[in-house]
C-alpha cells in the first residue's frame, strides 16, 4: 500500500471543547464560506464584458465558473482527511490566505489565463471551506437543532450565489470588475477578524496514514469529469477529449471507491453511501445543485446578449430572487426541524418545476416582471429541496461518518454545480448555432440557446423529483423517524 505518515504517533491531543454557543462558533466560518460561494457565480454578469474584453467565446469564459468549480471539487473529496491532520482554525486561516491570494492575482489579471489562474486559487480556499462549515457545524450542533444549522449554511451555499449576480452587477455599474476582488478581499479580512474571537478547535486530531494512490484516483476521478463536461462547450459532447475524459475519469473514481472499502482508515468512507437516506439526499442534492447553477449562468446571457441589457439591470433583475431565496433558506432550516423532511423537499421540487416552467416562456419581448417572478418562485423552491435534504442526509449517518458525509455532499453539490453550468454553456452555444445556421451569434440564437439550458435545468428538476416521490427510505433520520 502506498501510503505517507510522517509522525509515528497517529493522535494528538483532544481538540479543545467547542463553544457553548454553536451559532457564534461558526459564525467566521459562516462569513468565509459566504465570500467563497459568492465568488462561485459572481462574474456570470460581467461574462458577455469578458468575451469583449479577452476575444472569448461563451464556451471559453464558463471556465472562469466551472475552472473554480473544478478544483473545489478535487479538494473536496480530500476535506475528510484534512480535518482529522489539521485543527478548525489551521484549516479556515489557510483557506483564507488562498482567498486573499487568488483575489489579488484575479483582480490584478491583465490576460484570461491570469484570471483563471487567480479563480482556481481561490477555489481552493472554497474547496477547504464549504466541507470545513458541515464538519463544524456537525461537531457544535445537537441533532435536534441541526436543521436550524442548516438554514444559516443555507444562506452560504444558496443566497450566497443567487446574490452575487446583483451585487457584482451594481459594482460593474459603479467601478470595474476589479473591485469585485478586492471587496472580497476585505470581508475575507472580516471573517478572519471574527474566527480569531470565537472559533475553537472542536475535533481530536488523528492524523491517519494517507495513502497517496487514493490522493490520485480522487484527484483524477473528479478533475476529469468536471473537465470533460466543461469542455463539451468548447468541442462538441461527440469529441473524444471530452468522452475520454469522462471514461477516464469515471474509471478512477471507481478504483477510488473501491480501494476505500478496502482500506482500515479510507482517506473518504465512501461506506456513507451505502445508507440509503444519505445516498438519496446527496443525489437530490447534486440535482439542485445543477438547475441552480445552470440557471444563473444563462439568465444574465439572456438579459445582456438576448435583450441587450446592462450588467447593472441584470444584476437588479436577479436581485429580487436572491432575497428570497436568503428568506426562505433560513424558514426551510427552522422547518426541517419540524416537519418531515419528504413534504418539503417535494413540495419544493414542485415550486421549482413551476418556475423553470415559467422561464421557458421568455423571448425577445417578454416583460422583464415575468422574468422577476419566474427566478422568485425558482428561489423559493430550491432552499425547500436543499435545507431539508441535508439536514435528513447528514441525520441518517453516525457521528463518527459526520465529516465523510459532509464531504461527500459538498464534493457531489459542487461537481453538480460544474456539470449545470457547463450543459448550459453548450447548450447556449447550440442554440445559437441552430438558430443562426452557423453563425453562432444574434439576438435570436441567445434566446433559443438559453431556452434549451432551461429545458435542461427542467430536466435535473423533474429527475430529482421523481428520486423525492420513489425514494422514501433516506426520510428515516435521526430527528426525524419515519
């Protein structure tokens, strides 16, 4: 077996107790993990300015959304391991550290290669982050409460993203993209303030062989798969870089999983999965994750090369479904505590088939009120489906697969999200070029290939409810027995 282990003794110390007050200890990571996923969909609206700035194609400037995506995915898969070699506040102050440090080499970029570079730096901040606030959260919070947990980290994994598209296009308006970063930079200064005050290391670190085959198998499995699904854009889904890719890729995470089951300490207990409501709630998850992403990539193509629209009025069209996802985020935390967990995400999963329904009515005339409405009600579906599926997922498992399962929810939520934003980049491109016989541009060809990335995003929405109706085993938790 190939594995590294520096130290001869596997444990430290216990990690010191955590906060009597849950909220206040994770309210840095909170904030944190805020900025990182508000850096996730935050340059949609200035993507049309960057195919004008860089001479780059729809395709090509995806990769400034998915190229984060890409190696936040890779990282995830590994958190499990690093939570149990680093303490909490190692882990969140080098995140932060990669924030600050990809902001700046992002905000400075004078090319696209040094965009994307700086995108890809701070995606590994975000990578270490989002998996980090589960784990927290899993160790400070009773299972009673976790619901309401869920809700806060509802309002980094969801509101964060649906109001980034409005606040990066307000900035745009006032100042350059630049300042997109450097904002960023000072609330990443801010999180840091408040993580010194209150957060506390809250797990015993173990620090397990790690075993380095099971490092590559990861790193490939996921890498290759969101890469070649972010290529089909670029060179057609028939192209054999991106199918290879895909092969390849499936090919090692299976290897991956398979050589977890065989290992005494895995470096990612893919065992989680094997409990059916875990393994339902991640695919429900990952869905979601996918319409919602896809989505916010194609509404500010529509608005700004379909209607010939401002980043500004792009921005304060998304503004209204940003607010409301936020507010029902947090009522869907108090709810999942309440409610079983099976008549919300169904429920929700209605709402957001109505509104992507609605979406598909758009076209070159259509009021920008019916645009507002359609996202609202898309927004008031999605923290329906998504808070109460993590909450239940995460409650069917045992504490001691805490940390394996949030990374496994995270890993497949932001593979999800890569995987929506690339069909709908591809498919914008079709459109354009089906409608334009070629030509791959005009008002029309935006409209028609924004239309089928909706159908799209329907789809992953129809295929995650019929998972909700058929599968009624993973509603069995702890805080809620069926």
């Amino acid at each position: 077996m190939l594995s590294y282990a520096p130290w001869t003794a596997t444990t430290v110390p216990a990690a010191d107790e955590p906060s009597a007050r849950p909220f206040r200890a994770i309210l840095g990571l909170l904030i944190a993990g805020f900025v990182g996923m508000f850096s996730e969909a935050a340059l949609n609206v200035a993507l049309p300015d960057f195919m004008t700035l860089f001479h780059a194609t729809a395709a090509s400037v995806q990769w400034l959304t998915t190229g984060y995506l890409l190696i936040v995915g890779v990282l995830l898969p590994l958190s499990g391991l690093l939570v149990r070699w680093f303490t909490t506040r190692q882990l969140l102050f080098t995140a932060l550290g990669c924030f600050v440090a990809g902001s700046l080499i992002s905000g400075l970029a004078g090319s696209f290669a040094v965009l994307v570079a700086g995108r890809v730096v701070q995606g590994i901040a975000t990578g270490i982050l989002i998996p980090l606030i589960f784990s927290t959260a899993i160790a400070v919070f009773p299972a009673g409460r976790r619901g309401r947990a869920m809700g806060a980290i509802g309002l980094v994994i969801m509101f964060a993203p649906a109001i980034s598209p409005p606040v990066a296009g307000l900035i745009i308006e006032v100042a350059t993209w630049r300042w997109i970063f450097w904002l960023m930079i000072l609330v990443v200064l801010i999180a840091a303030a408040v993580s010194l005050r209150f957060l506390r290391n809250v797990r015993e670190i173990t620090r397990p062989p790690i075993d380095a085959l099971s490092v590559v198998l990861s790193t490939i499995g996921f890498g290759l798969i969101v890469f070649g699904v972010s290529s089909a854009g670029n060179h057609g889904w028939g192209s054999s870089l991106v199918y290879g890719s895909l092969i390849v890729g499936l090919a090692a995470l299976a290897a991956f999983a398979r050589r977890q089951l065989r290992l005494e300490e895995p470096i990612l207990d893919v065992r989680a999965l094997t409990r059916g409501g875990f393994a339902a709630a991640t695919g429900i998850i990952f869905l979601t994750a996918a319409l919602m992403l896809c989505t916010i990539f194609l509404v500010p193509m529509y608005l700004e090369q379909g209607l010939g629209k401002s980043a500004l009025v792009a921005g304060l069209v998304m503004l209204p479904s940003g607010l409301v996802n936020g507010g029902v985020s947090v009522w869907a935390g108090h709810a999942a505590d309440v409610h079983r967990p099976q008549i919300l995400v169904r429920a929700g999963f209605c709402i957001v088939i109505v509104g992507l329904g609605l979406l598909l009515t758009l076209g070159t005339h259509t009021p920008l009120a019916v645009l507002i409405v359609s996202l609202s009600v898309l927004m008031v579906g999605i923290p329906l489906v998504m808070t109460p599926a993590q909450t239940a997922g995460l409650n069917a498992l045992p504490s001691r697969l805490g940390a394996d399962g949030s990374a496994i929810l995270s890993t497949l939520q932001q593979v999800g999200g890569a995987i929506g934003t690339a069909f709908g980049a591809s498919l914008l491109s079709l459109g354009r070029q089906l409608a334009t016989g070629g030509a791959g541009h005009g008002v029309a060809g935006t409209v028609t290939g924004v239309r089928y990335g909706f159908i799209c995003s329907l789809v992953f929405g129809v295929v995650g409810l019929c998972l909700a109706l058929v599968h009624r085993g993973w509603y069995a938790s702890l805080s809620h027995p069926v």
